[in-house]
C-alpha cells in the first residue's frame, strides 16, 4: 500500500507543479518580455485595442484554463483515494500521463498563437536596413564540450541498454517495444538538435536583441542534457520496474517524472525573468 500512498502524494505534487507553480512562472516570463515591446508595436498590429487591457484579459483566461485543470486534479485524486484498489492494477499508470497530457493543453494554445504572430511580427514590422556585423556562431559558444560529450555518452548508454535488454537478456523484452521506444527517444533528442540548430542559425524572433536570442539559446542547450537524462532514467524505471516485481511503483514513477519536468521548466523561466529584471535600469521588481 505504501506505493499507492506515495502515488497519491506524487500526483497532488503533480497537479500544484504543472498547473499552479508552472503557470504563475510562465506569466511573469510572458509579461516581463511583454515590457519590451513598445506600445507602438501593439498598437501596430492590434489597433483600436487596449494593450493593459487586452493582456490582462488573455493572462486571466490562461490562469483560469490552468486553475480548472487543477481542479480537475484534485477531483480526480480523490476519487483514486476512494478508489485503492484499482490503483494496485496496470491501467492505473494512465492517470498520471493522461492527466499531464490535460495540464498541456494550455501550453499548446498559447504555442499554436505564438507561431501565428510570429509571422505577422515579420511583416507589419520593417525595420530599416543596416550593415551587419558579422558574428560567427558555433556550438561550443552555447553550450561547453563537457555538456555535449556528457549528453552523447548518456544517449549511447541508452542504445546499448536497450539492446542489452532485446537481445542478450535472460527474459529479452519486444523488439518491437524496445525499438519503439528507442524511436521515440532519438526523434525526441533529433527535434532538440533540430530547435537549437535553429535557433543558432536561424532567422532571429522579431524585436529580439542579440543578447535575448544567446540566452535562450544557452538555457535550451543546456535543458537538453537534463532532458535527456530525464529520458533515459523515464525508459529505464519503465523497463525495468516490473521485471523487479515493483509494478505497482509505475504510477508513482511516471508521476515523479513530470514533476521533475514542470520544476525544471518553472527554474529555468525564473532564471529568464530574474536576468531580464537586473538588466532593466531601475528597482527591481519582485517576481
């Protein structure tokens, strides 16, 4: 019983992290790059609206989303407290990943009308020509060898446990599963290689300084090695808890696992905000 407990305690974490804790940390970041658009921008590309008023409105609505979700949380958390013994069974891992597949619907929103304004940013706004300075960008400007050789041991420790586990194991898993899964760890380090090539490379955010696109670059070079240890610790506790007879802890380990992901993000945003608030001449404002 003790698993469940733990399960239960893990998920409330879960529901506080990813949509109080997380939320809150996104709108400070949100309004604290907000402060450094003009006004003549927005007016530019919204005319006739209020700026205060138009943002606070769509803030509030992001935090009511985030606040019904978490409501959803607790409700559902209870009636897995009534409910134990069904806890005990496989099925009851979907909670904690279906659940986390709720607490991002917010996000995805607000991702799908970030990549709408983008373009729209590029358009409206002209901005006069000028010579440039040319800066060469490599990778060990982001990122030291350390964290990249770091990363790559950690990818490649990954491979040779899985093909440890289909092939030379006393009880080999799928290979089917065990591909799948390798499949869907490499597309995922694939996709963070392919961000930050982009945002090395890449045509620059308008109305980004130099300095906001090599900090977020840094931030996104260095949350890839922890995603990647993340992942593989993920695939390992999936693969091996049952064979060690700790099924029941699936749950809770899923559960721990976007509570780690929702911290790391809501630390790294603090970080953004906290360095763009002791750049800005003038007190600093508490977050």
């Amino acid at each position: 019983m003790i698993e469940i407990y733990a399960f239960l305690g893990m998920f409330a974490v879960q529901v506080v992290a990813m949509s109080v804790l997380f939320p809150t940390r996104l709108i400070n970041y949100a309004r604290a790059k907000d402060a450094e658009y003009p006004d003549e921008v927005f007016a530019t590309l919204y005319p006739g609206v209020d700026r205060q008023i138009a943002t606070t409105r769509f803030w509030n609505r992001f935090r009511a989303a985030h606040l019904t979700i978490a409501v959803v949380g607790f409700v559902l958390l209870a009636w897995m407290a009534s409910n134990m013994d069904f806890l005990a069974q496989a099925r009851a891992t979907l909670f904690p990943v279906l659940y986390f597949l709720l607490q991002l619907l917010p996000l995805l929103f607000l991702v799908v009308i970030a990549i709408r304004h983008i373009p729209r940013l590029r358009t409206s706004l002209q901005a006069p020509r000028r010579t440039a300075v040319l800066k060469p960008r490599r990778l060990f400007d982001f990122v030291s060898p350390l964290r990249v050789f770091v990363e790559v041991s950690i990818y490649l420790l990954l491979v040779a446990f899985m093909l440890y586990l289909m092939y030379a194991a006393k009880d080999p898993i799928s290979k089917f599963i065990g591909y799948w899964m390798l499949g869907a760890a490499t597309l995922g380090l694939a996709g963070e290689a392919a961000f930050l090539y982009w945002r090395m490379y890449g045509r620059k955010v308008p109305l980004e300084t130099d300095e906001d696109r090599m900090h977020s670059t840094v931030l996104q070079a260095n949350g890839t090695v922890y995603g990647t240890l993340l992942t593989v610790v993920l695939i390992a506790a999936v693969l091996l808890l049952p064979r060690l007879g700790l099924l029941a802890w699936l749950p809770f380990t899923m559960s721990a696992f976007f509570v780690v992901v929702a911290l790391q993000l809501s630390w790294r945003l603090r970080v953004v905000v906290r360095q763009a608030q002791a750049a800005r001449p003038g007190p600093t404002p508490v977050s």
